[in-house]
C-alpha cells in the first residue's frame, strides 16, 4: 500500500511539470588577422551557446533558468 501512495504522490507532483519551454541559442564566429608586423598571422575563435527553461505548474507556479 505505501509503494502505491508514494507513485501516485510522485505522479501527482510531476505532473505540472511534464511541459518546459526550452529555448536553446548560440553564434560562433572565426577569422584570420594580421597584427600589420610582417606576415604573422593568427587564427581566432569563438563560440556560444545559450540554454534556457521555463516551466508553468498547474498551480501557476512559474520559474525557470538560464545559462551560457
């Protein structure tokens, strides 16, 4: 009896949470540059990505997070 109250306790709880607005984005860029001394030249690089979720419970409860 108890492992079927703690399923349906945890199904119950998870279940505002089933639907996320995820939202991933990024650039990346590269290149060669000349300092102007000669013929030495450099390679650059440079990514990044973003990462972002937002969750609505059945309750109205909002949150969410972000990253880079």
């Amino acid at each position: 009896m108890k492992k079927i109250l703690l399923a349906t306790t945890s199904l119950g709880m998870t279940a505002g949470f089933a639907a996320a607005d995820v939202k991933v984005s990024g650039s990346a860029s590269m290149g060669i540059a000349n300092e102007g001394v000669g013929d030495v030249f450099q390679v650059y690089n440079s990514v990044k990505i973003k990462f972002g979720a937002s969750v609505v419970t059945d309750a109205g409860l909002e949150f969410g997070m972000s990253t880079s």
